[in-house]
C-alpha cells in the first residue's frame, strides 16, 4: 500500500513539474510574438538642398538642410540667409545637428529647393565691407539737384535802402539757402537777411542796398547748403538815390530784331546815343524775368552783344533797354520779338491712301507742333485737302483724317501750321 502510494506521489509530481513548464513556455512564445511586431517608422520631410522656414512669409531665420541622417534621425543644417533678388547665401561654413522632430516642429514650411549646394554659397567677411561702402557710396549719390532762379519781386531797388523781396521764384531751393547779390563789375557783394525758404520754389528775404552800391543790373544767386547754387543775370537793378547828372542814353534800333526759344542770337548792330562802356543790354517784359546780354561792346552809338533766349521764355514783343554804368537807362519798347520754333515734319502713317475713302493718319511724326495748329494736303494746281478730327498728341506726333475721295491720283505735300502762321512742309503723301 504504502508502495502504491508513494509512486502515485511521484506520478503527480511529474504532472505539476510538466504542467509548470508547459506554462513557462507558453510565456516565452508570447513574448516573442510581442517583440517582433512590426512598427512604422517617420519618413524625413525635407531632404538636402530644402530651404525652409518658420512661416510662408518669413523674411528671415531661415535654414538649409545639408543631409538627413537617417541612422539618428538628425538634420545636418545651416543657417541660410535671403539676398534682394531672391538668391541664398550662407555667412560661414558652421552646421549643427537637430532630431528631426524638433527640426519639422520649428521650421515647418519648405520655401524653396535648389539643386545643389554650391547654389547657396558662403559669403566672405568682405560683403560685410562692401555692404558699408555701398551705405557710404549711397549718403554720397543721394544729392539733390542745383537750385534754378527763374525771377525775383521785387527787381529793382535804390541804392542806400532795405527791400523787401517777396518772391524769389525757382525750383529746388532747400532749407538754409543763402542768396547774394553780385554784379560781377564790383567786389561787392549784398547777401540777403531773414532769408525764408518758404517753398522748393519760392524764397523770401532783405536785400539791405549799400548806398556806394553800383548803379546798374545785378545777377541774384541761390546757394543751397550743399554747395550747389543756381544764379539768373541781371536779375535785380540797383538804381540810385541822387539824381545823375549825366545824359541818358537812347536806343533806335535792334539787329536782328527778333529770337525764338531756345537760341542764342548775335546782336550785331544796337543803335543809339549816349553809350558808355561797361553798359548792360537787357530785354524785358512785364512778368517775365529779365532776359541780360553777354559779351557786350559798346561805343557811343553802337553796341553789339549776344542773348541766349531761355526755352520758357514768354512769345512776343520785348523791350530792349541799354543801362549804362551810371544808372541811366535808354529803353526801345516791344524792340524784340521772341517767337516759338518753327514745326517740322519728318514722316506721316500712312504715307498712301486710294481716293474713293477717308483715311485715318496715325502718326505725323515732327518737331514743335502746337496746340491749334491745321493740318492739310496741299499741291500745286490742285484744291487744298483740309485734314479734320486734327489732335495734336504731342509736340512730336499729329493724328487726323483726310477725305479722300474724288482727290487727283499722285504725289502730295503735307503741310502743318502752327497758330502763329508758322509752318513746314512734308512731301511725302501718295493717293493711289
């Protein structure tokens, strides 16, 4: 009995130790199967030669990948910086690593791509030296134009007195510009006082008159405080305040007696009486501002000078005035005559039209057309073709029509007049 027993004890200990390796087995397969299930692993977001950025619009702050390294999951990148014209550079050859989580959380927006590194080059420290020379280069440049003087009102004042200028009129005038008068006879000089630069265009001041100044014409300079300055002769007359005792002189004629805009005429032959050497020719004109001779050579009865006529220069009648050096002045009234450029016409589109319709002129190509000026085909023996619907685009460019039908076959001239009857001839118009 006690046999039986013992070997049934055996029995069921084997049961146990088989049931418990059973079980420890079981665990081990389990795990096993826990290990090997498959994982997915991030794919990189940008690969090397990515320019990217915190934001769609960032104007700064932004990086270069250089290489993904996937054995890490790092970056390799640098800091990239954008030039004016759209183009990366690099400021020095330094790179870093960063996890690639970090690096797309920071900067999660591609800008752009380039397709080889070399595309984003590193920048030598001398791009920092020509970055402030082109800051100097640019304080340099930055200039602004030289003043012009086109009139001054007052223009005259006597000797021994202050006046008050209310206007001096120009462009580009600046603050802090000075203003003097010279006559360029004298070593005298009169600057102005309270000088208000009120406008680009308009300056007011005191001219306080020394009473030794020189009768005479005297030229009015603006200097702004950069140097530049711009001056208008004969602008200002000094007159002066005892009554002279000599004899004024006379002006009767002027050859030539007339200029158009632009020129410069030789006065050859200026007659009168009473001329003393270093006088002054001016031609004036109520409004305008005085308009003074060069080169003058006088003697007693004769002078002979030259007038550049500015382009602005008001059309019509000027007098011409003689101012001799002691303030007496002989005058010529409407003595002068400024007139515009004559036109002229160089080429007409269409050149050719036939004759039984109208034609539409795109382009009468010339110089100094006018507003009111008539346009029209002209040829001897024939019926003038008055051009209508005339628009004078420009000064260099005339559109109209022509009503052509029944008109005589052949070569035509185009004629344009301008409203002060002056005129100019094209022949160069086929009706076929």
């Amino acid at each position: 009995m006690r046999n039986r027993c013992g070997i049934l004890a055996i029995l069921v200990g084997f049961l146990v130790l088989a049931v418990i390796f059973a079980g420890c087995s079981d665990t081990e397969q389990s795990g096993d199967e826990v290990t090997t299930v498959p994982t997915t692993e991030l794919a990189a977001k940008f690969a090397t030669g990515d320019i990217i950025a915190k934001t769609s619009s960032s104007t700064e702050s932004f990086m270069l990948i250089v290489r993904y390294d996937a054995t890490t999951d790092k970056y390799e990148r640098a800091l990239a910086y954008k030039n004016a014209d759209g183009s990366y550079y690099r400021k020095d050859a330094k790179t870093d690593l960063l996890s690639r989580s970090t690096t797309e959380k920071l900067y999660p927006v591609k800008i752009t791509h380039i397709s080889s590194l070399s595309q984003v080059p590193i920048v030598t420290p001398t791009v920092a030296t020509t970055a402030t020379t082109a800051i100097v280069t640019t304080t340099t440049t930055t200039s602004y134009p030289a003043p012009t003087v086109s009139s001054i009102t007052p223009n005259t004042g006597a000797a021994g007195t202050v006046v008050s200028i209310t206007s001096i009129a120009g462009t580009n005038f600046r603050s802090g510009a000075t203003v003097k008068l010279e006559n360029g006879t004298t070593t005298l000089t009169i600057s102005g006082s309270g000088v208000d630069v009120r406008s680009a265009s308009n300056i007011t001041c005191y001219f306080s008159i020394p009473s030794t100044a020189m009768a005479g014409l005297w030229n009015l300079t603006v200097t702004n405080y950069d140097g530049k300055n711009g001056t208008l002769a004969g602008a200002f007359t000094i007159t002066n305040t005892t009554t002279p005792t000599g004899t004024a002189p006379t002006v009767t004629s002027i050859t030539p007696s007339s200029g158009i805009q632009g020129n410069t005429v030789s006065i050859t032959n200026l007659t009168g009486t009473g001329f003393q050497s270093g006088a002054a020719v001016v031609l004036s004109r109520s409004g305008s501002a005085n308009i003074t001779a060069v080169s003058v050579m006088a003697n007693p009865t004769q002078i002979t000078c030259s007038i550049t006529i500015p382009s602005y220069a008001t059309t019509g009648s000027w007098n011409v005035l003689v101012i001799n050096p002691d303030g007496l002045t002989g005058t010529l009234s409407g003595g002068f005559t400024i007139s515009y450029p004559a036109p002229t016409v160089s080429g007409i589109t269409p050149a050719n039209s036939g004759n039984a319709t109208s034609v539409s002129i795109t382009n009468l190509a010339g110089t100094n057309f006018r507003d009111g000026a008539t346009v029209k085909l002209i040829r001897t023996g024939y019926t003038d073709v008055v051009a209508t619907d005339v628009a004078i685009v420009s000064p260099t460019q005339i559109t109209c029509s022509f009503d052509l039908e029944g008109v005589e076959l052949g070569l035509w001239n185009v004629q344009v007049t301008n409203s002060d009857s002056q005129s100019s001839t094209y022949s160069g118009f086929t009706v076929s």
